[in-house]
C-alpha cells in the first residue's frame, strides 16, 4: 500500500516514539537507578519489550496499511497522556512525553484517510 508522505511521516514518527522507548528500556535495564535494581531491570525489560514490538507493528503492518495496526498503535498517545496527566516517571519535566504524544498523534492522524478509504477511492487510487 503506499499512502505518500503523511504515510511516510506517520511510521516514521510511531518508529521514533518506539525507539524512545525501547532505547530507554535498554538504558534502564543496564544501568537501573538506585533501589531495588531486580525491579528496576524487571521493568525496563518490559519497557523495552513495547518500544520493540511497537516498533515492528509501526514498521511492517502499520506501513503496510493494516488497520488492524492504527488502532493498536492509539496505546502510544494514551500511554504518554496518562504519563503527563499524572505526572509519572520518567523525568520530572515531563517535555519527553509532550513530545511523544505530539509525535503519536501526529503518526496517527497524518496517514487517516489510508486506513480509511471508501471503497469508491480505493478503486480510484489503484488506477
């Protein structure tokens, strides 16, 4: 399926949010803060796990069109608000997760109307 550019923009931007993850995760789980580092390491390998497989939904699925795959990836922005909202952890600036939402939504909302094509357009988009 190609959906141009605001395809193009959208997994990439769900691919960036991804690797934030997964790269913290991975920060997390090598050098846990100080307390309990069994807990700490237990759940960066989780966080670690959703920014991998968010990052493979983002790039074979979702790039392919799958709709399946748009409505998974909405975790991404309501993770992050959640985090905003309550004021979670990571960081207490909390600029990474105003960020992250904005590059979720934004990876969402650009490629819409590939996920949801009528079927007149998708005739017409195949000519």
């Amino acid at each position: 399926m190609n959906g141009g550019a605001p395809m193009r923009i959208g997994w990439i931007c769900l691919a960036v949010v991804s690797a934030g993850i997964l790269g913290f995760g991975i920060v997390v789980a090598i050098v846990p803060p100080a307390g309990d580092a069994l807990l700490y390491r237990t759940d960066a390998l989780a966080t670690a796990g959703l920014g991998l497989f968010g990052g493979l939904i983002a790039v074979v699925p979702f790039r392919a069109g799958e709709r399946w795959a748009w409505f998974a990836l909405w975790f991404y922005p309501l993770f992050w608000l959640a985090h905003l909202v309550f004021r979670l952890p990571p960081g207490t600036d909390h600029v990474h997760q105003v960020v992250f939402v904005v590059l979720s939504l934004a990876g969402l909302l650009l490629p819409v109307r590939s996920f949801f094509r009528t079927p007149a357009e998708g005739q017409h988009a195949r000519r």
